[in-house]
C-alpha cells in the first residue's frame, strides 16, 4: 500500500485498504471505496497464502478506480 505508516494502527484490510484508497480518490464516496475494496478482498478469498492478499487486493481497487476515473473523463 502506498504509505505503510498510515495504516499501521488498523489491523482490518478493508479498512486499511479504504484509507489508502481515499487518500488517492479523495474525490470517491466511502460507500463507493467500500464495496470497491470488499470486492477486491473476496477475489482472494479462497487463496492458499494470505501474507499478500491485501496488498493484491489494494492494488485490484485502485486499478479498477483508475480505469473508472478514466472512462469517466474519456466520455466527458
């Protein structure tokens, strides 16, 4: 994740992965950065080796938002 010493009090990946996320997505609703981050955590639900799931996952969401936002302003 972006900035290891902003998460370090919050031992929840989601919750860890929602605030990496809002501090490069100020802009996106908490609800949106929620779902976006549960979903991305239930993709490596089933994995053997969970040390890096949510580092994958983080990296999931904000790839997805990415090409959102970028969609969103190539149609705008």
């Amino acid at each position: 994740m972006p900035d290891a010493r902003a998460s370090i009090g919050t031992a929840d990946p989601q919750q860890r992965i929602e605030q990496d996320l809002a501090r490069e997505f100020a802009d996106v609703d908490r609800r949106t950065l929620a779902t976006v981050a549960s979903e991305a955590l239930a993709r490596y639900d089933g994995v053997r080796i969970r040390d890096f799931a949510p580092v994958l996952a983080w990296r999931d969401a904000r790839d997805r938002l990415r090409r959102e936002r970028a969609a969103i302003a190539a149609t705008g």
